[in-house]
C-alpha cells in the first residue's frame, strides 16, 4: 500500500494546474539466519533480511497534461546500524558505515503513456527485472535467489558487488576456496545513466539504456580518477497472456588506465539472458532462464541455465528453483544453487516466510576444498507499505 501525501500544486505564472503527489513506500525485512559452510569460520546466526533488500523510497509525479508527466525517484537501502555488525571490526568501520541516503535506484523521469519513458540518473538494469522477476521465482536477491551477492548467473564485471552502490567492479580471479569471485557479478544499477523504454504494443516493449564511458584523463593529472565504465544494455519483453518473456544484453566497457571503479584494464564483458515465465493455471507458474556471458580474451566465458516453479497453495506459496553456471574459461570453477522458499501472506502487504538455499561453488572440482559449499536458512517476517 502506497501513501500519497501532497496532491495538488500550481504550475505556471498562467494559473494553470496539474494534479501532483507524493508518495512513500518501502519494504522491512528481518529474519532469523542460520548459514552453515564447509569453512566452520564462516558459520554465522543472527537477524538480518532474507528474502528482499530493506528499502524506503520517495517517489514524485506531476501531470503536465493528459498524455505527459514528469517523476522524480528517490530510494535508500539500508539495515540495521547501517550495516555494523557486532564483530571485531565493528569501531574500526563506524565511520564508513554503508547506506547513504540515495544509495539505491535514483533518478528524474519524463513519461508520455503514447510515447515511453525516458529516465536520467541511477534507474535499475533491465537484466536485474529479468533475473529476478521472470527467469526465477520471486526469490528477490535474498537467500534463494540465482541472482544475489552469494550467487549470480553470470560472471565478469558487474555493479553487484556487495557494498559498492551500483559502481561498476570486475570479478576478482576465482579461487579454489570460498571467495566473493565464485559468486560471481550481477547488473545492479549505475550512475551516470539514461534510459528509454518504450510503451507496450500488443504485450512487446523495447528497452534501451546507456551509461556513458570516461576514457580521457591521463594517469596522475588532476582528473585521473574521471575515467568511468561504459554501459550498454537492450531488452525485448512480451508479455501477453500466461506468457511472460524477456530477452536482456548488458555490455560493460571499461577504460583503457586503472580506475578507482574498477581494476580491469579494457576487459570488455558482455552477460546475456533468456528469461521466461509461464501461468499454467492462476496457482501453478513455472519460470525458465537461460544466459551466456564472455569478455575480453575470454577471462570471463561461460553460460547459464535455471528452472524455477511457484505454486500458490491458498494460504502459502511455494517457490523452488535449481540454477547452475557453466564455466568454460581457464579457470573451469563451475558452480550451483538450489532454493526454497515458503510464504504465508498474514495481509495484502505483510507475511511470514521461509527461505533456504545450498550452494557450492565447485561443482566440478576434483578435490573438496574448505568453503566450497553452503546452506543458509531463514525464518522471518516482511512487511511493505
């Protein structure tokens, strides 16, 4: 449920008026955690969110006319004490605690119904929606998903890497044990963005966005730390019917001198993914994707395949799916998710839930290494406003 909170202004010295508001919303997840790893020193149990990210958002609209109007979006991701964790490294880091306002998806919109809608600023990647609202169950990024901090479908550069504020980063090289590079990356959200989606026509929309590359400023002048990663995405989705499919290409260009966004020196990555949703009846949907990614002298190659199945029982929903990634790159460190998630809907906008997933991060090695694989349980309650 949505909260308008301003409703009409004046717009011109004309004496003209339009219809404008203010709207906030959010969603608050908190959950018992319980994550068990082959390395015993990653072991952890505590309350943190587990099935969506913690969020307050602040969202303006002002109609020009029938046919026109223009937007403002303004969200914050946050959690508890600002991501502090009571552990040894808790003091060292107060004064770099994470979840600035305005760290999430930010950004002014001009929206004409019969012409599209035109965004400038840090607005979500399309292959984020395809990842997690067509090619999976709605598992979010949380524990379950095939597309969070933990695991991710595709490997490269990316602007998911945990506590970056969608700046673009590169996989650090893979390991034979435990390592944020064995998840993988994912498309966030980045600054320095515009984007274009068209209006649906019989159930089809195209998708456009680009953030613009910096590859000017020499190394040690005054503007070093100028040069920015180059973005380039489309998307074609149809939905019509039982029928929801998507069809996303992201395209990372990074500059040719180091930055302080990323460490790779013109390591061009491009992730692809084939997402599709079917409504066998209004309970039972079942969900398909299927992805490819590749970079720059193949330090990144691989491909991708998922199913996933929500059934709606009445007065729970049922969410699975299985997720694995192909690496066929040098390095060959394959890896694989299986998820479940439970809801029981307490309202129309709060519930209790479960999610658990397992995931190991070398699927095809020869020998066990420490850390290599994962459970994690979680048992919480959600509530969205």
């Amino acid at each position: 449920m949505k909260k308008t909170l301003v409703a009409i202004a004046t717009l011109t010295a004309f004496g003209a008026q339009a219809q404008s508001s203010v709207v906030l919303d959010g969603y608050i997840d908190r959950a018992y955690v319980s994550v068990n790893n082959t390395l015993s020193t990653k072991n952890v149990k505590g309350i943190a969110g587990a099935a969506g990210t913690t969020t307050f958002g602040i969202k303006v609209r002002e109609d020009l006319s029938s046919n026109l109007s223009v937007g403002l979006t303004v969200n914050t991701d946050w959690a508890d004490l600002a991501g502090l964790n009571q552990d040894a490294n808790t003091i060292a880091n107060v004064t770099t605690q994470k979840g600035g306002f305005a760290n999430s998806a930010s950004f002014a919109d001009l929206t004409s119904k019969s012409m599209g809608t035109l965004r400038l600023g840090s607005p979500n990647n399309f292959t984020l929606t395809n990842a997690t609202g067509v090619a999976s169950p709605a598992f979010s990024t949380g524990y379950g998903s095939s597309y969070s901090t933990h695991f991710s479908i595709a490997n490269g550069v990316g602007t998911g890497t945990d506590g970056s504020a969608g700046i673009a980063a590169v996989s650090t090289s893979i390991a034979t044990q435990y390592s944020v590079a064995n998840a993988g990356q994912r498309a966030i959200r980045i600054a320095n963005t515009v984007q274009y989606s068209s209006p649906s026509i019989n159930g089809a929309s195209v998708h456009v966005g680009k953030s613009f590359k910096n590859d000017n400023a020499s190394v040690g002048s005054a503007s070093s730390t100028a040069e920015t990663v180059g973005i380039t995405e489309m998307a074609l989705r149809y939905t019509n019917g039982p029928i929801d499919a998507m069809y996303t290409s992201i395209k990372y260009d990074t500059p040719s001198t180091a930055t302080t966004n990323t460490t790779a020196l013109s390591i061009n990555s491009t992730q692809n993914l084939l997402g599709v949703s079917y409504s066998v009846t209004p309970s039972l949907k079942l969900h398909a994707g299927s992805g490819n990614f590749n970079s720059t002298s193949e330090t990144y190659k691989g491909s991708s395949m998922q199913y996933g199945v929500t059934y709606n029982m009445g007065t729970v929903i049922v969410m699975a799916q299985s997720a694995s990634v192909n690496d066929t790159s040098a390095t060959n460190m394959d890896r694989k998710l299986t998820g479940l998630g439970i809801d029981y809907p307490m309202s129309k906008t709060a519930r209790a839930y479960l999610r658990y997933d397992a995931i190991n991060w070398n699927t095809n090695g020869t020998t066990i290494y420490a850390g290599t694989t994962q459970k994690r349980t979680a048992i919480g309650l959600s509530k969205s406003f």
